[in-house]
C-alpha cells in the first residue's frame, strides 16, 4: 500500500512538472524572440492563411518555437488577417504580430525604403532622397542648406555645432546622414522627418565614440572630417582602415598635409581616385594639397566599422601607403606601407614594373 502511494505520488509530481513544463514551453515559444530593437520585414503574401503566415514570420527569425506557434494558432481564432508588407520587431510576442496583421496600423506597414550608402556624397545621398519624395535632388540640398533649419539641428544634436554654417562648407550635412536602409512607414514622408531618422541614427553610432573624441581634442565635425577620409581612401576593405587612419594620424601629428587625392576630388566635385598636379591646386579648403590639417568638413557619409577604426587607429610610425593588385589575387588590392617618400617611389616603381599599378 505504501508503495502504491510512492508511485502515486511520482506519477502526480510527473505530470505537475509535465504541465509547467509545457506552460513554459509555450509562453516561452509564443513571447519576443529578443528583448532588444531589431526590425524586420515580412512580406505577408496575398491569399496566405494563418499557418503559412507563421511559416514567413518563422522566416524572417520571429518566431522561438513553430510548435508552440502552432498551438498559439489553434488557441486563437483570426477571422481577418490581412497580407502586406510589416515592419515587425524581434522584441514583439507573437500575439502582438497577429494582432498588428489582423488590424494593421499603418506605423507597421513599409511604404518604402530608403538606403543611404556608406561613402557616398550628398549628391548621392540627396538622390535617394528625392526619389523618393517625388522632387529633384537640387531641392532637396536647397532644403539642407536652410539657416533655420541648420540652427534648430544644432540645438538637437550634441555632434551638430556652427561649423555647418561655415560659407565655405560646400554641404552642410555632408557626413552627418547615417548610412544605413531606413524603412518608411508614412504614406506621405517629408524631408525633415526622413532626415530626422538618419541624424538620430548617427546620434546613436556616434554617441559611444564621444569620450574619444574629446581625448582626441577634436569636435565631432573634425571627427567626421577625419573618419570621412579615411572612409574614401580604404575603399571596401575594412580591414586596412585601422592602419590607413594610423597614417593620416601620423601627418596631422608631424605637420604634415594629408594630401589626400580623395579631398582634391571633392573638391573638384568629381569621383575617382587619381589626380592630376594642377587639379591639387585648385583653392578649396576642402583640397590638403594645398591646406594643411584636416579638410573644413566631412566628404562622405561614414559607417560605424569607419568610426571604429578612426577611434581606435592603429599606431605605427608609417607615412605613405598606395593600393596595388595583390599579386596572390590580381582581383583583389593589397595597401603597401612605407615609412619615407623614397620608399614609397620605390614601392610604386616595383607595383608598376610588376603590372599590378592600381590606374
């Protein structure tokens, strides 16, 4: 008899653990795959039913257990789901995704996308913009160079000051839009809103950096100058950019000019790399052939791996570096480092006689 009540009693704790278990298997399934931001798309296909709009959200990572988000469907009944395409977040349970697709709210439904490109300029930048907005990109930097506006930036931003309002900055904003894909919820977006989204994005990259900065003794416009340059001249191997912000480091440390093709370029409003010697002498305190420090402001649009590297430079006594053809992988480029002006002909005489000049 004792024993038929040990068992009894084994068998009662089984299945009352058996039964937490599950209730925590499938509040754990159906709750926020992450507890931080991170936005997703999902395109709900027309003609989807519950399941197979599980199946997309299962997908695109929302989903912790298809199980549990299976019984989450048996336990729920949706009359009306409706097909779009969401911006969901990986911080959303799977109850509130189902309720955001039975009754859409237009904050969740993608309307379109903007992509601003890490080492593009304002023109370019501009560009998305516009296309977006229906208008031409020369309103659009019309709109950025507004004094009004510029001055209520600079009471918002802690990175933007006046020397946006320098006359001889070309673009005022140049440097400070974030590059990044930003979804578009409005069905009628406007620039300063659009633009607000790629401020508040730098806030947040450039934010981390904002002690070093101050160690560097620079403002984050000089930052921006300085890790925009860097940006242009590594091209789009990131690896290299510790060590190419290290030389220009090192020019600005001993007097030096930069003389940066890249500057001569911008200034010229042209892309490319090369240079001709008369084109390094127009009079643009954007050219560091002829002006020494760091360029009046940034030239580029920058991403956090260009601020990591600027921030954390790495520190060696070089002086020059080139782009050559990698003689192990002719289609990929090698940067050669060189600590005097001698060794750097040198090293390019060899890069040409080899066939591995970089035109």
């Amino acid at each position: 008899m004792k024993n038929k009540k040990t068992i009894l009693i084994i068998i009662g704790a089984v299945i009352v653990i058996g039964i937490i278990g599950s209730i925590f298997f499938y509040n754990h399934g159906i709750s926020a795959v992450l507890s931080k931001d991170e936005e997703v798309i999902v395109k709900i296909e027309a003609g989807s039913n519950a399941s197979q709009m599980l199946e997309a959200l299962d997908q695109a990572g929302l989903v912790n257990s298809k199980l549990a988000g299976k019984l989450f469907l048996k336990f729920n009944h949706y009359d009306h789901l409706e097909a779009n395409t969401y911006i969901f977040n990986k911080n959303m349970s799977l109850s509130k995704i189902f309720s955001i697709i039975e009754d859409p709210d237009i904050e969740y439904i993608l309307q379109s996308k903007l992509t601003i490109k890490e080492g593009n300029t304002i023109p370019e930048v501009a560009q998305a913009f516009a296309d977006i907005l229906k208008t031409s990109k020369e309103d659009v930097i019309k709109q950025w160079r507004q004094e009004d506006y510029l001055k209520s930036l600079i009471k918002e931003y802690w990175f933007i000051d006046k020397s946006i309002l320098n006359k001889d900055i070309m673009f005022p904003l140049e440097g400070y839009l974030y590059p990044e894909t930003y979804f578009i919820t409005s069905e009628e977006p406007n620039l300063k809103d659009m633009t607000k989204l790629a401020l508040d994005m730098m806030d947040k990259k450039l934010t981390p950096f904002k002690e070093t900065i101050k160690k560097m003794n620079w403002t984050p416009h000089q930052f921006l100058a300085f890790a925009s340059v860097v940006e242009r001249e590594s091209g789009t191997d990131e690896t290299d950019r510790p060590m190419i912000a290290g030389v220009f480091m090192n020019r600005i440390n001993t007097g030096m000019k930069l003389q940066s093709d890249i500057t001569v370029n911008y200034a010229w409003q042209r892309t490319g790399v090369t240079v001709s010697t008369a084109q390094t002498q127009i009079d643009s305190q954007y050219n560091t052939y002829r002006y020494a420090g760091l360029p009046i402001g940034p030239i580029s649009t920058v991403p956090e791996s260009t601020l990591k590297a600027c921030a954390n430079y790495t520190h060696h006594d070089y002086l020059y570096f080139f782009a050559m053809k990698d003689p192990n992988n002719p289609k990929k480029a090698k940067v050669v480092y060189t600590k005097n002006y001698d060794d750097h002909l040198k090293e390019v005489k060899k890069a040409k006689d080899a066939g591995l000049w970089l035109e």
